[in-house]
C-alpha cells in the first residue's frame, strides 16, 4: 500500500511532523471526487464496519430501532446510559452481561474510567466500547436459533451473514479476515468498498434494514459515540450525516445523496483524523459550522496555540 501525507502539523511556521495515509470522496454515482494514496488497497476499517455490521444483524432478524440499534452500531465511551442500553438490550433476550465474549475493558469515556478505577471495578465486557455490538450479535443468534457460544467464530452463520453483507454493500470481496480489538472477526475491503457501502446504508429506504441503520444513527448519536466524541458532533451538527469512527485512523461518512469518503491515517493517530474527514467533506460541497471546528486543531506550546494542522493533497 502506498500512502501519501494527509496531513502535517506546522509549529511556530515549521513543518514538525507529517501524517500519511488514504482517502477517498465519491459523488452520488460512486464516481470518484477525490482521491489520495491507495483508497482501492484493502484494509481493515475496525469499528467503520459497524454499521455493515448491524444491517446484515436486521437482515438476519433482529428486531431493534431507535437508540438501541445507535448502540449496536457504536463504539460507545462507556457512559452509564451506554451500559444500561447494553443491559436492555440483553434483557430483551432473557440474557444478561455473562452471555458477552467481547474483550473485557474500562470505559473510553475519560470521567468513567477514573470512577471505575477508583471504585477498583474489574475490566468488564459490559463498558468495553463494543459491547453494543456484541449484544446485537447474541440476540441475533437467539433470533435464529444459531449457538451463541460460539459466536465469534468466523465460520458462525452469524459471521457468514455479516461478510455475505458486507460484500454486497461494499460492492467487492473481503480481502481478508483478522481478529480486531473486541475478539470478533474484522473484515477487509478496500476505502473506496467503504465509502460505496455506506452510501448504500445512507441512500436506502427507511423500511429497509439499511435505512433504519441510517435513521437510527442520525437521530441518536450520542448513542453511537458519547460526550464530547467527534462522531456524535458530526452527525449531530451535518443533517442526514451518517458516519462513523474506528480504531489505527479510519473514518467513513456519507449523506442522504450518496456523497461518501472514507479515510485511513496510516499511523493510526487520531489527531488528524476528524479533520481529514472534514476536508473531504468540504470537497464534496457539504458545509457545516462543525466541519469548520474540526478543521480547527491547534498546536500548543505553553498551552498556547503556536501552530496548526493543516491537511494536504485534497485539493
């Protein structure tokens, strides 16, 4: 793979560092806007598989809307309405917290995670940031009758459905399968497969398990990420967007037209990351006051801005 710099941080006038990376912006045809490294390479889009994820989940039978769905598409921060909407959602199929195979851990939220540690509260599947996910995937399995204690296996019916899903959405095939962060199987396509896929999922008809993915999202995206994430801003502050964060740098997003793009920092920082996706945002002709605050991230120096982060090579 091939990736070209995004980004640089520029301190005091000097260039400091230098972020490489992919992305991709295609129009409502899938015709490609813009375009930087290799967006055609596969990789492994972590937590952007998310809401691919939870439409072959609907697909396969599930039967949750609202901010019960947002959750099983989220990579929540752990806040205590996060892990009462995972205990629900589990009580909804007479289950509870032990039936959850996703990697314990704390809160991503920063507060959250002190109490827990304060408290000396054990890493628990529950406050991992998957454990939404993971829910929708137990109770998917009681909807079919398929082994729930198996389910992160790759060869699950479960996971069958989400790469058969995640094929058509993506309109190619998974380059490969690893294991991500959670336990569970992580799928690989390409930037470009990504940003196709969630056009899809944000053009769709609200009936469809696609269009109740998007409408759920869109309307409670506070249950997708938390306070103060830069996923929850986004799709709070852009009408009709969809989007979504994951882990080593990737993020995708697309509006109700098909306008998609889709971005892998190839470090795996954050830093640039929200920017990058606002400066393809802005290519695509989407405007927002909070495309501008994310475009914003500044270089300090004694706690004072003394530079910028400027993103490269969009155009």
């Amino acid at each position: 793979m091939s990736h070209a710099v995004l980004a640089r941080v520029v301190r005091s006038g000097f260039v400091e560092s230098e972020h490489c990376g992919s992305a991709v912006a295609v129009d409502p045809h899938g015709d490609v806007v813009a375009a930087v490294g290799a967006p055609r390479s596969p990789l492994f889009p972590r937590s952007s598989n998310k809401p691919l994820q939870a439409v072959a989940m609907l697909r396969g039978g599930l039967d949750v809307d609202g901010h019960l769905l947002a959750l099983v598409c989220a990579s929540h921060s752990g806040e205590r309405y996060h892990l009462d909407g995972v205990r629900r959602l589990l009580a909804g199929g007479g289950l509870d917290e032990t039936a959850l195979r996703n990697t314990p851990g704390y809160p991503l939220d920063d507060d959250e995670r002190a109490a827990w540690r304060v408290a000396r509260r054990r890493p628990s599947s529950l406050a991992q940031n998957c454990s939404g996910k993971h829910a929708g995937m137990v109770l998917t399995c009681l909807e079919n009758g398929w082994p729930v204690g198996t389910y992160l296996d790759p060869g699950h019916p479960l996971q069958r459905a989400i790469a058969e899903t995640v094929v058509d959405l993506a309109g190619e095939p998974v380059a490969a399968v690893g294991v991500d962060g959670c336990g569970a199987p992580v799928l690989a396509i390409s930037l470009f497969g990504l940003a196709i896929a969630f056009a899809r999922v944000a053009t769709a008809d609200p009936r469809t398990p696609e269009g109740r993915v998007a409408a759920a999202v869109r309307t409670h995206p506070e249950w997708l990420g938390g306070t103060g994430r830069d996923v929850t801003r986004l799709v709070r502050g852009v009408p009709g967007l969809l989007a979504k964060d994951g882990a080593e740098g990737v993020y995708a997003a697309a509006m109700p037209d098909g306008r998609a793009a889709a971005l892998k920092i190839a470090d795996g920082g954050e830093r640039p990351r929200a920017a990058v996706l606002a400066a393809l945002l802005h290519r695509l002709g989407v405007q927002a006051d909070v495309l501008d605050e994310l475009s914003d991230v500044p270089v300090l120096g004694q706690g004072q801005p003394v530079g910028h982060l400027e993103v490269a090579g969009l155009g």
